[in-house]
C-alpha cells in the first residue's frame, strides 16, 4: 500500500487531523471486521496485516501495512458503520488514530483534499482489482506465484543470488493471501525449490527466476505501484 510519503502533499494534511498515538502489540487486533468503524489509522512503526474472513472460514489476507500506511480507509461514508475487514498487528509499533467522523467532515468541506483522497483510493481498488484477477484466472498455483512477486515488489531486495524477501512469512500466511490451503502452498513451494526457481533458508525466501513466475501467469507488467502487498 502506498505511503504518505509518496502520496500527493495535500494527503498530507491527515497528519493534522491525528487525534492521539495508539501502540499496537504484536498478536492483536487493532480492529476486526464487524466492530465499529469510527477510527482511520496511520501506521508510524509495525506490521499489520489486513484480512477478511470468507464464508467457509478461511483467512484472506489482502494486505500488509507498514510505516505510513493508512489503514481501515475502506469504511469511509458507510452507512452500516462497521469495519469491512479485520487489521491484525504482526509486529508490534505504534499508530496515529484520526476519528472518522473528523476526516469524514474535512473531506466534505475540503475539495482538493477530497479528490487526492479519492485518486488514492482509487488506485487501492485497482491493487485488489489486480490481484483478485490472479486468484481468479490462475488458480491456486497462480494465486502463490502472484503473491511471491507481489510481496518481491514490496519487501524485496535484490542480491547476487535474486530477490531476497525481507518480509518472513510461514506457510500458513502465504496460504492466507492466496485464499487456499498450508498445504497447497508447502506442495507448490516445495516443487519450486526442486525446479531452482526459489530458495528458502531459516523462513526467508529468495527468489532467483522471477520470470518464471511472471511468465506462468501471463503476467500484465502493471506498475510496481500496483502490483504490491502493501
């Protein structure tokens, strides 16, 4: 997700409407979905990890946030009042808390701030968009190898060997952003590691043929700003 720091400067202008600092410990939620919506966070330290949870009880992780990110901005203006999607913290920090109402009112009264805040959310809808194509067109296999690059794009560094990922995730959370299984994914992992496509080493992954990956789900080559997990 993109961070205030790269967003256009009348975004901002958030930074003025924080109400006050809130920390987050690691393994908690910082709101879940079906709560009451009336707060909006700016992550200043941590990870959170923003998920729905889907009709047959399976986790779907659609994000990570980190520093700068704006978190629980999808339930703007609606009606119901209740969080769309849960925000668990995956390393512990702080966030700014803006109230709702406060930024909802701003928006109203404040036209530039309101269309940079709605181009932004814009291009938040088209990162789902994306990767929601993925999980759809590409299957389970699909799903993993989109994520893989995604989570490259956003925590990746590039090395002698390839694309180291900074980012250390078990199985179980990679199943999570693909909408399947631990299983599939030590399976599909697994076969990747014997082709020489990836490596994993204490948790940490690097990938060495990118585009393998690219190429199996007739990757797009949509702008790093959109193909990422954050």
């Amino acid at each position: 997700m993109q961070s205030l720091t790269d967003v256009p400067t009348a975004l901002n202008e958030l930074f003025e409407m924080v109400h006050h600092i809130k920390k987050i410990e690691k393994g908690t939620f910082l709101f879940q979905e079906g709560s009451v919506a009336d707060e909006l966070y700016i992550v200043k330290s941590g990870i959170l990890q923003v998920s729905k949870i889907i009709p047959d009880g399976r986790e779907l992780t659609l994000r990570m946030c980190k520093k700068g990110d704006i978190i629980g901005e999808f339930d703007l203006f609606c009606p119901s009042q209740k969080y769309l999607l849960s925000g668990r913290v995956v390393e512990g920090g702080e966030v700014a808390v803006i109230m709702k109402e406060v930024l909802e009112e701003k928006l109203s009264q404040n036209l530039p701030l309101s269309l940079e805040f709605l181009k932004w959310m814009s291009q938040q809808y088209r990162k789902s968009q994306t990767k929601f194509r993925d999980l759809v067109l590409h299957g389970k296999k699909g799903a993993l190898y989109s994520t893989l690059i995604r989570i490259s794009n956003s925590y990746g560094v590039k090395t002698l060997d390839g694309i180291m990922i900074r980012l250390p995730l078990t199985n179980q959370e990679l199943a999570n952003f693909c909408g399947t299984s631990r299983e599939v994914v030590n399976r599909l992992l697994s076969d990747l590691r014997k082709s020489g496509i990836i490596s994993i080493d204490k948790g940490t992954i690097t990938i060495h043929d990118i585009d393998y990956l690219r190429n199996e789900i007739d990757c797009e080559h949509c702008p790093i700003d959109i193909c990422r997990i954050d």
